[in-house]
C-alpha cells in the first residue's frame, strides 16, 4: 500500500470531524472517497496534504510513518492535492503558474521559463492534458484550468494526487476528459483519491470506494459490487430515491416572460445579452450551465435584485421592470438564493425569525407596528413540523442548523405564502442525497399546486430529473430550449461548452 491511514482523529470544539478513520490506496489506484457534505472527507485529506494536523492516529507512506508539518513537506514526500477552488493566478501564463513557488534560474537571476514551458509541454504530452503553456489562465475555460492544477502536482513530480469534488464546476464533456486523464495517470501507476459526492462518477472511475458518515468510514466496496442506491444509504443510513416521480406537466399560461433582456454585471460588462424566456404555471423549466454564464445576474433581474439595461418582464401579463425586490415578492414570486447564507438567511437570527423574514410586518404576525411574538412562534413550530427542520427549538440560531436544514428554513419561509413563480438559484448545492431528495419532492409539488418555477442549476442529473423544459446558458445567451423528455445529456453538455448544433439557435 503506497498511503495508509491508521485511526486518524481531528477534533474541533464542540465535533468530532474525523473519528478514528482507517484508510489505505494502493500503488496505481483510483480510490473514491464518498460522503454527504460535511462527512469528514475534505478534512482528513487536508490533513494527509499537512493543512491540517492530526490529533490522534498515524500516516504512512510506502509503509514508513510520516509527520506532514505543511503542505510542502507534503509535496516533498510525493503528495499532490488538486483544491475545489482553483488557486491560480489569473494574470499568469500556465507555465508561470505551475512553476510558481519552485522557480528555477539562470544566471543573473532571471527565471528560466523557456525551460519551465517545455517540461510543461512534456508532462502535458506525457499524460494527455493539452494545456498550452504560453496560454493566459484567464482565458482558458474551466476544464483547462483544472488541468493546469494537476500539471503543477505532476511539475513537482507526485505521486499521490488528492482531487477535491473536481468535476463541480465541469461540463459532462469535461468531465469525460478529466477521467480521461485520470486513467492516463493511473497507467501510469500514480495513485488517485477522489474527493466527491456523485455517485454516478463513482462507479464510472473508481477502483475502490470508501464512504464516510459523520466523520466515520461505514464501508468500503467495489463499483462491481455495489450501486448508487446502496451507496446512498451507506451515505444517509436510510433509502433514497434518486429521482423524483412527477407526471406530465400541466401548463396553463404564461406567468413569467423575460423579453430580450440585457443585463450588467457588477463591472459594467453584459453578463445576461439579449435573453428571452417564458415560464408557465404548473411547468418547470430549468437553465443549466456552467457557473458564470449570466445565470446569476438573470435571477437577481427576474426578483429585482439588479436592474436591466434594457428589454422587459412581464409578471401574469403586467409589466414589472424596474420594481424593487419587495414589489416582487409581493407580486407573488419566491425566491431561493444562490448563497443561503448571504442572501437567504439572517444567520444571528432565531429560525422563527428566519421563517417571517418577508411576512413579519403583515397579519397575523403583527398588528399595526407591534410584533406577535406568539404567532410568529407558533407558525414557526407548525413549518418546523412541515418542512422537516431538524431542530430542538425554534428559537435557536439558524446559524446553527446544517446547510440542509438552513436550505429546509428558506424553502418552509417560501412555500409557506402564495405565491404563483418560484425562482429558486442551486437548489441543492452543497447538500446531501437525502436533503436533495425532500428538495427535490418539494418543488414538483409546488409546480403541480399550479405554480411556475424557474430552476438554475450547474448539476446535470438535477436538471434532467427535474426540469419540463431545458434552457441552455453561455455566455449570457440562451443557445437553446429543449424539452426535457427528449433532451439528451450529451447535447446539453455540448451547449454547455458553447456548441451549437445544425440548425440551433437561441430560443425563447
């Protein structure tokens, strides 16, 4: 065994994040480590990478023990770890970036990159990457990037490469081509542990699975002998459905229209360029993308969180361009944020407060100016029961509750008053299977009340699963909508990258 981990505990107050995990990988291995959001996966790697140090337990690499101070004693003895978030710098070529820390020089001093670049190009070559070393980071799209994160692993020559929930942020395309590389690299005999929570790519690339729950390891198996059901209750401790059952939709008229609408982002460039789009009641239609092609700022323009530059939108037929997020809400449009925390959620207030923050001010929660602090709580403890809040009060800080129960808060708050559009910005991001499943019913269930919903979503299998209709963002451009019944992964996934087939053009 090339890594073994022997009771590894980290401790911090108040959780156990790490309980006496056990793990080994082989030489030549591409080995899953699966679980829920806050499972301990990403801690006890951090702690095998030197982030983190352990309080209990020992590490072993090629059978010797070993004491990783910092990440470059941990890159010194061989190990590589590949982060969720990118540490590149943008400005930088990918030969400046991969060498940067480990800079080699001429005399004089000055830094040899004409060297550098072609030990890039060789590794990259060597190992399938195709990444241009002159290239700017900044210009290259997110697959690329990535690859320039294994590359600066592979330019220190490791052994041992961590990859951290690395296909988040990729097309399916994209992520075809990182397993791609990562064969190539296990030809190679370099050992993989793959970070993640889909249990699709799980079985698709991995040699062995070790799942944690809690902080534990609840099992460790084989893609052959195992399935994604079983893995998911290994995850949750409890069965799962993956897929929602819904019937057919039955439209009946538009609520939403979106006409030609443009919008800016927070530098004054168009993040949102011409977009139409209608959402009817009793239909889902869900925007898929990568992160970053003007989903965000169509959402905030469609609640009234950022003005249009120009176009239209139209609530039930009346125009509403240019009303406040307040004359939204009170139009009837829900909304579930991007970021819960930031946008959703007063994390320092109660969850009974959190549960009123948009009706507080109205019957039967306060007369004229005067709160009803009963009424607030009682209705708090009826969507606490509802809503499947894990809590013990409802007067505890939402900050608290897990981002499950913080994403059951916003969703209790919203589905809680009529409303007739639901807007909901990654409904499940960051969340368990089990959570993604409540979530999931809860929305099909909204739209069959007779309620439009508009989704956006970067996860694929969440979009199939949900969606009637399918609208495909890049660049700020709708590239087009499909129907979700026919709509096949891979030709969304070529949208996605910007590629238009025979004939495509955007639609509305």
């Amino acid at each position: 065994m090339r890594l073994q981990l022997k009771g590894v505990t980290k401790r911090f107050p108040g959780l156990v994040a790490n309980d006496s995990v056990d793990l080994t990988v082989a030489e030549g291995e591409i080995h899953a480590l699966l679980g829920e959001n806050g499972a301990g996966k990403t801690t006890l790697m951090n702690i095998v990478y030197g982030l983190y140090r352990a309080d209990g337990g020992e590490i072993l690499l090629d059978g010797s023990p070993v004491h990783f101070g910092s990440p470059r004693h941990a890159i010194g003895a061989g190990l590589g770890m590949v982060h969720q978030h990118f540490m590149l710098v943008p400005v930088f070529t990918v030969t400046e970036n991969v060498m940067l820390g480990i800079e080699s020089t001429r005399r004089f001093g000055f830094l040899d990159r004409r060297e550098a670049a072609q030990r890039v190009r060789e590794i990259s070559q060597r190992y399938g990457l195709e990444v241009p070393p002159d290239a700017v980071v900044e210009e290259l799209p997110v697959g690329v990037q990535q690859r320039v994160e294994i590359l600066k692993a592979l330019y220190r020559e490791a052994q041992i490469l961590i990859l951290d929930e690395p296909t988040a942020v990729l097309t399916p395309q994209e992520t075809e081509d990182l397993f791609e590389v990562m064969r190539s690299l296990q030809e190679a005999g370099k050992s993989i542990i793959f970070i993640t929570h889909k249990l699709k790519e799980v079985l698709a690339i991995a040699d062995r699975i070790t799942v944690m729950s809690r902080g534990r390891v609840v099992g460790t198996t084989t893609p052959g002998e195992t399935s994604e059901e079983e893995l998911a209750a290994m995850m949750v401790g409890r069965a799962v459905r993956l897929r929602v059952d819904k019937a057919p939709a039955d439209t009946r008229g538009p609520v939403l229209e979106v006409l030609d609408v443009v919008v800016l982002d927070d530098r004054g460039q168009v993040a949102v360029d011409g977009v139409s789009l209608t959402v009817q009641a009793g239909e889902i239609v869900c925007v898929a993308g990568v992160q970053g092609n003007g989903q965000t700022e169509l959402v905030e323009a469609v609640t009234g969180l950022r003005p249009i530059a120009s176009g239209s939108i139209r609530l039930l037929g009346r125009d509403v361009t240019g009303a406040s997020p307040r004359g939204f809400l009170r139009a009837g449009v829900g909304h579930v944020p991007e970021d819960r925390q930031r946008d959703g959620l007063v994390l320092d207030f109660s969850i009974a407060d959190n549960l009123v923050l948009n009706t507080h001010g109205s019957a039967p929660f306060a007369r004229w100016i005067v709160r009803d602090d009963e009424a607030i709580r009682a209705a708090a403890q009826e969507r606490v029961a509802a809503f499947d809040i894990r809590t013990l009060s409802v007067e505890q800080p939402v900050a608290t509750l897990s981002g499950g129960n913080q994403q059951k808060v916003i969703i209790g708050r919203e589905f809680s008053r009529p409303i007739r559009l639901l807007v909901a910005s990654q409904p499940t991001r960051g969340l368990d299977v089990g959570s993604i499943e409540y979530i999931h019913e809860r929305l099909v269930e909204k739209r069959d009340q007779g309620a439009a919903v508009l989704i956006v979503s970067v996860e694929l299998d969440e979009v199939l699963a949900l969606a009637d209709r399918i609208a495909v963002m890049y660049r700020g451009k709708i590239l087009n909508i499909l129907p979700a019944d026919t709509a096949e992964p891979e030709r969304i996934g070529l949208l996605m990258a910007g590629s238009l087939g025979e004939g495509e053009g955007p639609g509305g």
